[in-house]
C-alpha cells in the first residue's frame, strides 16, 4: 500500500552514485548505510582533507565490524570498501544522482553548501537534507531548482534507528519525494512523509520531552533526580542520555530553533549550551559505560 501522500513509485529516479557532504558522525553513518544497502558508489566530502579521511575511516572501520560480526563476508566487506571514496572537491559529485548534505545546522550554511553543490551536479539530481528542525524549504532557497529538494531525516545510531521522516516542502516535486520513498524503502528504513515544520514530528516531541528536562534542571531539580524519575517509563535512553547521544550541541540547537519558532512553548536552556562547550553530562568508562554525572557538569547547572 502506498504511504499517505506518497506518490506514485513509478516516478522515482534510479539512484546510481552517491555525494554525501559532510563527514561527521552522522553523515558517515548514513554514507555507511548508503553503501551497504544501495551497493553504489557513496563519495564523501568536508571541508578539509583531514575530515573526509576521517569519514572513510569510520565508514570503512564499520564495514569491518560487520564483516567480523559475520553480518557480510570478506569479498563483500572488500566490495563495499571499494565503493567509499572521498573528496575535497565537489566536481566528483558531477555524476551523482542523490546528494544528501549533514553539515553543520545553520540555515546560511546549508543555503551555500546546496547553491554549490548545483553548480557541480545535473539539473535533474536529487538533493537531500538530513536537517533535524530547520525549514527545507528556506534551505533551498538558493537553488535554481527546489523542486529537487526533500528532507530526508535519520536519526541516531543510523543503524539501527528504523525510521526516517521524508519531509516535503511546498516546493518539492512528486518525482523527488518518490525517489527519496523508494530510496528509504531500499535503505530498509520506514519512510513517513511529513510537512516542512519545526522539528517536523519527531524532534518536535523529543524536544518537548528534553527541553522539560532541562527546564527541571535549570530550575533547581539535579540530574539524577530527573533521570531516575523518568526511568520506570520505558524508554530506552534517559534524556540527558538521549541528550549526549544526539550530541548536546545539536540538541541545543534543537531546543532553540524550537524556542524560535513556538516561544510559549518551548524552553531555551543557558545551561544546555555551557555543557555543550563543556563536552559531556555523564562520566563514564573506557568503554563508554556510564559510570555517574559529571562534576564539572554537575557544577554548570548548580551556577
Ligand atoms: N552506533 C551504532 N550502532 C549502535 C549504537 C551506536 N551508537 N548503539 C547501539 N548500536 C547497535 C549495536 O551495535 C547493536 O547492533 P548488533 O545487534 O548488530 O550487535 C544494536 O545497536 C543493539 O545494541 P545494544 O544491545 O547495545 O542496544 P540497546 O538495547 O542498549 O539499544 C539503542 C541501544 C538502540 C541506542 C537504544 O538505547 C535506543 O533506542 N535509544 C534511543 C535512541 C533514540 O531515541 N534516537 C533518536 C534520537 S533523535 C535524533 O537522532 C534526531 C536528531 O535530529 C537530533
């Protein structure tokens, strides 16, 4: 059956090679998944040479953890690293028919970054934004062709994360949003199409949930007070673990642009941003086990 305000899967555009701009961690983990799943060439590119290698580091360091959890074989693994590349220079996106951008979330930015990318790429490939709140179509308001534009929003750990929303701007063409429905379907995700709002609908809840949290924190309730509250309830990650998964740069900027657009409801937090410059809300172990709050932490929010 065909998903609510899906079209028709007959308009939906092969999608052969890859561009992936961005090399962090969330762009390198759907460029991963790009591959994997498509089998197609996956080029990635950042800023500097040092950030692209890191990317095709992690990607290819993740081909090999699937290869030795048995989940691929060794001629696979070697087929899929074949497949990543990296570049500084975006002329290699010439024969791209899918870009999707996780750059850093500033609306100005990923007006540039796209207003480049076109230059470089057909009039008819499609370009993909993984933004988590800001609006698709003011991200392409650049372009010479915003119809080709779509949100395309995983979320963290990629891998394992079941969902994407595939956001449709006022502007977006029946044949992209096909292509970015058949593209989610063959990642093997579950694509739900949404309409370009803030936070579209799943950062609009979570950021109810961690801007509450961080609200009872700013006004004098301590972490572990909030976190051992919640946890009789069934999530799976508390939220200021939620918090740290996401990054807590990102989820600050999440809270405000959600602050921005709906002041009367949703908070802003001070304290967010100071423990995003910190780095880190818990303590943990070499493995990454939490072991406890962090002091440092603990003294932002107690001011
Ligand atoms: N990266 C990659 N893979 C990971 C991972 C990570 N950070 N964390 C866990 N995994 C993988 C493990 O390798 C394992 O894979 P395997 O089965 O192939 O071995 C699998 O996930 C299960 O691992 P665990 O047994 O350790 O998993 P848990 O049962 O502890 O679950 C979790 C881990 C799936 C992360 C779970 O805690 C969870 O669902 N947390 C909530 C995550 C969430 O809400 N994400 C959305 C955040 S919002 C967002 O991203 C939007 C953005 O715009 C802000």
């Amino acid at each position: 059956k065909r998903p609510a305000g899906a079209p028709d899967k007959a308009l939906a555009k092969p999608v052969t090679k890859v561009g992936v701009v961005g090399a962090g961690l969330m762009a390198s983990q759907f460029a991963l998944l790009f591959v994997r799943r498509l089998k197609v060439p996956v080029v990635i590119t950042d800023l500097d040479q040092a950030r692209v290698d890191k990317g095709v580091d992690y990607i290819r360091g993740e081909i090999d953890t699937l290869e030795k959890k048995g989940k691929i074989n060794g001629d696979e693994s070697n087929r899929l690293k074949a497949l990543v590349t990296g570049t500084t220079d975006k002329a290699d996106f010439a024969d791209a028919d899918w870009i999707i951008e996780a750059v850093f979330e500033e609306l100005g930015v990923k007006q540039d970054v796209f207003a480049e990318i076109e230059k470089h790429v057909s009039d008819t490939a499609v370009l993909a934004t993984n933004t988590s709140s800001l609006s698709v179509e003011q991200i392409g308001a650049k372009l010479a062709h915003p119809e080709r534009l779509v949100g395309f929003h995983f979320f963290n750990p990629v891998a394992v994360m079941p969902l994407v929303e595939v956001v449709r701007a006022p502007s977006t063409d029946d044949a992209t949003l096909s292509t970015a429905m058949v593209t989610a379907a063959k990642l093997y995700k579950n694509a739900v199409i949404t309409t370009d709002t803030p936070g579209f609908v799943v950062n609009r809840i979570l950021a109810k949930l961690l801007g509450e949290a961080m609200h009872a924190v700013d006004t004098g309730t301590p972490f572990e007070v909030v976190d051992k509250s919640i946890a009789p309830f069934g999530l799976p990650m508390t939220p200021f673990e939620l918090l740290e998964l996401v990054g807590l740069k990102v989820g600050a900027h999440v809270l405000d642009t959600h602050h921005a657009a709906f002041p009367d409801r949703f908070f802003e937090s001070k304290n967010l941003h100071d423990l995003a410059e910190h780095g880190q809300i818990f303590e943990r172990d070499a493995k990454g086990k939490v072991k406890g709050f962090d002091k440092k932490a603990v003294s932002i929010v107690k001011g």
